[in-house]
C-alpha cells in the first residue's frame, strides 16, 4: 500500500517511512528496491552522471571533537597539515590539467586560520586564491559548520558571511555536518557541532541569498530508523521551504555517508561494534530516501569512497542516479579507515555505469550536462 502510493506520485510520512527502514524479509526488501529503482527511473530517468572534481582539505587541525572522526588533530599532533595558499593553488592548477570543473573545499575549524584577527579575511583568500587564476572552476566549498565558524569568530551573521564567500567566489555550499539531525544524538556525535536548527537555518539562508546546496545523512552509527526518517523529513521541509518561498537556489542533490569506525576514536567505535558500513543497511536506507525525497530532491548519490565502486555501483539500483566525483584525493574518510579508495578516474566511473547497461553524463556541480564535444 505504501509503496504503491509512492508509485503514484505521493509523499510517504515519517511514519510510513519507518516502516520501510523496519523490513528484513527479502522479498519486502527487494519490493522497496525495485520501487525506489522505479521512482528514479520516473523521475530521472536511466542516465548516471558524475562530476570531475578535486578534493582539497586544507587543514585538519580543528577546535572541535566529534566522536566519529579521525580528520581532526590539535595543532601540535603529529599528522596535523595546514596547507599554504601556494599549495592550495598547486592542487588547483593540477585539478584543472586533468579536466576538473569543481573543487570541493572543507577543513578542520582552525582558529589560527585568521588574516588581521578575521576568520572571514583567510577563507576569503582561500577563494580568492582558487578563483582569481581559475575564474571557470566552481567552488564547492566550506559546510554550514564552517560558516557558523566564521560567523561566530567575526561577530557577523551567518547571511553576512555567505555573501561576502559568495562575492569572493564560493559557488555551492556542501551540506555536510548535518550528521544526524536530532539534537540528542548530536550530544553524543558532536556535541560541539551547531546543532540542529542552526544547520538548517544556514542551510535555508544559503538558497535565500542563490547559493545551492547538496544535503548529507551520516548513517550506520547510533541512530535507529525513526532518526533517519525524521532526519529525511527535514531535508524535505527544507526543500518545499526554498520552492514555496521562491528562494533563487535548493538542495541539489542528497547524500548518505555510511559511518567508517575504523580509525574512529574507540568511544563511538566500540558502542557501535564493528569498523565498516553494512552493505545491506545502506541500501534498504538508500531506496527509502528516493520514495521519501525523490518528488523534491531528485538527485541521489551513493558515497564510493565509503562503500566501495562496487557498493557504489550496486546502490545505483537502490534509487540512485549520481556516481559522485573523481576526488583526486580525499582524507577525512579515509582517515577513518574507509576502503573505497580516494581516487577514481572518470573511465573508472563510466565503466562502473556501462556495467548496468545505464548510459553516463559528465556533469557540473549543480547538474548542468558538460559536454566538450
Ligand atoms: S568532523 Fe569536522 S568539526 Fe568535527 S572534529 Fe572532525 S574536522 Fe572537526
């Protein structure tokens, strides 16, 4: 009954999505697989699309201690980087040689990070490094975290701090460190973290003043199947409030990002028992939020730097229609242990893609079709 009105075009609830999250038996499972496949193929279409891009953390010394990451370091531990703007600029320079047309760029919240006593001032540099020799590049870059981050170490409000980003040449916004959106598991996960309600407002700022963004679920930790489905109805709260106020941008696309415990700090490690995300887990999760948030947010991308190609390939039966990007290179997941690897290149996804008898698309940060031909 649910899943047949989700064929139809309705919106399951919360409650109803719950329920989904609750199947064991194969033959219900592969019911909300073959439903969500459905959906995307609906709303999508057969097409698989990824992006070309670079990775650049550029520094992994932070103020905070979430209890699921093993990115973070103090300032004088061994494994802290912080990297210079030439650096910067030299992973750029490289990321556009190999036909790159995005940097995603976030970091630790490191408050030595300043220019003249202003947070604002150095990661407008950043930016300003990035886009004043690459004015084509898309700049992916800094979390509703490190806006919060900047606003709080400036004194500014957090719409004050995206356009001044915007204006120096930020254009999209990740939508990472949404972890779990339920302020008592965050106490848990990162207590230090904006919570709950902050993140959204940051998020619903960003596509008030035209700046998009992606949205994320870290998943396979502590949460059970009601965090997740309220998790996924705020994602679509969130997205109805951008289209019924008519606000220039949205959510573009959403992400799960399976908890990697490996190198995790032991606290979270041991209390959720095992060190690599459950295929099976991910999957079931992946098909419920296509039917949950497909009619609003049509893009689904499944992380093969957590899962694997292969995972990741497989999830793209479960309701996704996005293989992500090429990285280059990538640190915080596979800092924690993460097994996918941290580079693939583009014939590595088109090949992935081809194996399902899908046709691929190169794609830009906000999925516009690049096509060079
Ligand atoms: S997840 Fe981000 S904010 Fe939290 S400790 Fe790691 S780097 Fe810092």
């Amino acid at each position: 009954m649910i899943l047949e009105q989700a064929l139809a075009g309705a919106d399951i609830t919360p409650e109803e999505a719950v329920i989904l999250l609750q199947q064991t038996q194969p033959e219900m499972v592969e019911e909300i697989r073959s439903t969500a496949d459905r959906l995307r193929q609906q709303q999508v279409g057969d097409r698989v699309t990824y992006v070309i891009n670079r990775n650049i953390n550029f520094t992994n010394i932070c103020e905070q201690h979430c209890s699921f990451c093993a990115f973070r370091r103090d300032a004088d531990q061994p494994g802290a980087f912080w990297l210079e703007f030439e650096e910067i600029l030299a992973k750029t320079t490289e990321a556009v040689a190999r036909g790159a047309t995005e940097i995603c760029m976030q970091g630790g919240l490191n408050l030595q990070a300043k220019i003249n006593n202003s947070s604002l001032a150095y990661y407008q540099k950043v930016v300003e490094t990035i886009k004043g020799n690459f004015p084509q590049i898309h700049l992916h870059a800094f979390s509703p975290q490190e806006i919060q981050f900047i606003a709080r170490e400036d004194g500014l409000s957090y719409a004050q701090v995206i356009q001044s980003l915007q204006g120096s040449g930020v254009g999209s916004m990740p939508g990472t460190a949404a972890e779990i959106l339920d302020d008592r598991l965050r106490q848990i996960l990162c207590p230090e973290k904006l919570d709950s309600a902050t993140w959204l407002e940051i998020v619903s700022t960003a596509h008030s003043l035209g700046m998009f963004t992606t949205s994320t679920m870290l998943s396979g930790h502590i949460e059970k199947p009601h965090h997740q489905a309220a998790h996924l109805q705020q994602l679509r709260s969130l997205q109805q409030r951008a289209i019924e106020a008519n606000y220039p941008a949205r959510i573009t696309e959403f992400i799960i990002l399976p908890f990697v415990g490996e190198s995790a700090p032991k606290p979270l490690r041991s209390r959720v028992g095992r060190d690599q995300p459950i295929l099976e887990d991910n999957l079931l999760l992946t098909a419920v939020a296509r039917i949950f948030l497909g009619n609003w947010i049509p893009n689904h991308q499944p992380s093969w730097v957590k899962l694997g190609l292969a995972g990741a390939t497989t999830a793209l039966n479960w309701g996704c229609n996005d293989l992500g990007g090429t990285l280059m290179e990538e640190h915080i997941t596979t800092m924690a242990g993460a097994k996918g690897g941290t580079c693939l290149e583009p014939e590595q996804l088109q090949a992935a893609i081809s194996s399902l008898d899908r046709p691929y698309q190169q794609r830009d940060t906000l999925y516009k079709i690049v096509n060079f031909e």
